[in-house]
C-alpha cells in the first residue's frame, strides 16, 4: 500500500521532526518543573511582587526561544563548521539527544524540597490553598516551611470563629521529626519572596477572626510542644470549648482525652465515648506489640502508622524518637 505524498514526505524527515518534538518536550518539562518554581519566584522577587507568572509559562517560553536558536544552528552553523551538513541516523539522532538532555538534567542542581516550598508558597499567593495542601501531601520528610505553609494554608480555610481546619487535619499530613510549635510561624527571608506578602495578608481578616486563627495557632503549638496541661488550662478557659463536644476538632479531642488518661490530677474533666475507645484501641495495639515481638521505637512506630499515624497520640509518643 503506497503512502500519500504528505505523509511519505513526513517519514522521510522523521530524523529531523522526531529529534525536535523530543527535545521540545525535554525543554517544556526542564523549564515549567525542574526549574519553573524557581525561576517564578525569581521574577516575583525581580519585579518586587507587581508580576506573578504561573511556571508552565516558563516551559513554553522555552520551547519558543529554543528550538527557533537549535534550528538556525543547523541551518547556518553546523555548514560553517563542517565541510558539508552532516547526516544522522535516526538511532544516532536519538542517542545525541538522549546525551544532550542527560547532561543538561545531570549538571544543573534541582532542590525538590525547595521547589515543594516555592509551589506551595505561590499557590497560598494565589488562593488556591486546598490545591496548596495536595502539595508535598506524601513527602516523607517535609521541611519546617513546608509545615509553616501547610499551617498558614489551612489558616486561611477558616471562614469563621467556630471552626478550625488547622485543629482539624493538620496532623493527617506528615510532619518532620521533632516538630515544634516555631515551624508554625512563616518567616520572611531574602530567600523567600512570597512570606512577606503572606503575612500581610494573613493580617487583612476581621479582628475576630485574627484572633480565632492566631489562637488556634497557639494552641496548636501547645500541642507540638506537647504542653497538654497549659492546653488544657486555656482551652477550658475558652468560650466555645465544651458547649458542644462533638464539634470539637479532631486534634483538640484527642488531645484531650490523652491529657485525662495521663494526667495525675486532670482538671478537665472531657468525655467522648469514640475517641476513648479509639485510644483503648490504640493502647491495645501499642501493648501487644510489645509483648509479642523486640523492636525498637522505630519499628514500633510503623506497625502503628497505618492505622494511628494521622491521630496526635502517634505525634505525641513518637515524632521525637526519630
């Protein structure tokens, strides 16, 4: 079956449209994710906060001013240096643009923790704070400003005095070993041109509600610090704190009813039937780990990841053993 002229003629410059169309996806994956945080928070810095691009334009912009530069090289160039253009073969094309694209990858220097950092922080500038939090959701180790971000983003999710996404699902996302309450503060460096903008903005809220986030803050932090009796004293002390239990979030719940199983002499005196029997379950598991295997912490942490590693009693006796 003879092929139309067309496409007879697109086969025959398959050593030349191939190697183009890989290395144009190369560039738009090098420039919008390798380096597209980078370079955005680069040109935010540059324009002192007036031009915020989003990194995929980085990747087109790419594509727009290389691959124009790489065939006028061929065009012009290449004849000059040689006596006659040169001719590849399409294995031999591939394996120079193979060489190319590993060498590019290989020499220049990619921080994925920092780029994790500079995405959520853009996202945050941006209001897309729920799409700012499935950032670096799975990242094992997260950096103390990814926890600062991840602290603000669901900060900002709180629309009324009431509630508090913080309390809610902040220990459903992983935190660093030793996690202390200063990794909740966002602080403004040279380095980072999107937190001074943050905070400004954090402070734009109604007066009532600054004060519900910054107190929700605070508590947490209590909780991070593992503070459990000056929680529970100021947390009783609040207006809202036991007017209806079960809206309590889940943090505060839990902490509390640790703070009561603990406590020598507790003067919170907090009920709640599920999160007790979860902690006899928690308890349970805990004890017949122990009694039927040697391990260390460690390895006593992960059996009970999987099914306690989002509540705050994992957090409590187990993020500083690592």
């Amino acid at each position: 079956m003879k092929l139309p002229t067309f496409l007879y003629s697109l086969y025959l410059r398959r050593v030349r449209i191939l190697p183009y169309a890989l290395f144009g996806v190369f560039i738009f994956c090098y420039a919008a994710v390798l380096k597209g945080e980078t370079l955005t928070a680069w040109i935010y810095g540059l324009t002192e906060g007036r031009l915020l691009l989003s990194s995929g334009w980085f990747g087109i912009l790419g594509v727009m001013f290389v691959l124009p530069l790489l065939r006028l090289a061929q065009c012009f160039l290449l004849p000059k240096v040689c006596d006659s253009t040169p001719t590849f073969s399409l294995h031999r094309t591939l394996l120079t643009l193979l060489a190319v694209c590993w060498g590019i990858g290989i020499l220049t220097p990619s921080d994925e923790a920092q780029t994790l950092e500079l995405k959520m922080g853009r996202l945050c500038l941006q209001e897309h704070y729920v799409e700012a939090l499935s950032v670096g959701e799975n990242f094992a180790h997260p950096t103390p400003r990814v926890v600062a971000l991840r602290a603000y983003a669901l900060t900002q999710l709180q629309r009324d005095t009431l509630s508090s996404p913080l309390a809610d699902t902040f220990f459903d996302y992983p935190l660093p070993s030793k996690a202390n309450a200063a990794m909740l503060r966002i602080v403004p460096t040279a380095a980072t041109p999107y937190y001074a903008e943050l905070v400004h903005r954090s402070l734009a809220a109604s007066p009532a509600l600054r004060r519900s986030r910054q107190q929700h803050l605070h508590w947490l932090g209590l909780l991070l610090d593992r503070k459990l009796s000056t929680f529970a004293e100021e947390f009783r002390s609040s207006p809202f704190a036991f007017s209806h239990p079960e809206t309590l979030p889940m943090a505060y719940r839990e902490a509390l009813v640790l703070y009561r199983r603990t406590g020598a002499q507790p003067f919170v005196s907090y009920t709640d039937a599920t999160i007790e029997a979860n902690y006899r379950d928690f308890l349970d598991l805990r004890q017949k780990f122990l009694a039927t295997q040697a391990h260390s912490p460690i390895e006593e942490s992960n059996l009970l990841r999987s099914d306690y590693g989002q509540t705050y009693w994992h957090f409590y006796f187990y993020n500083s053993i690592y």
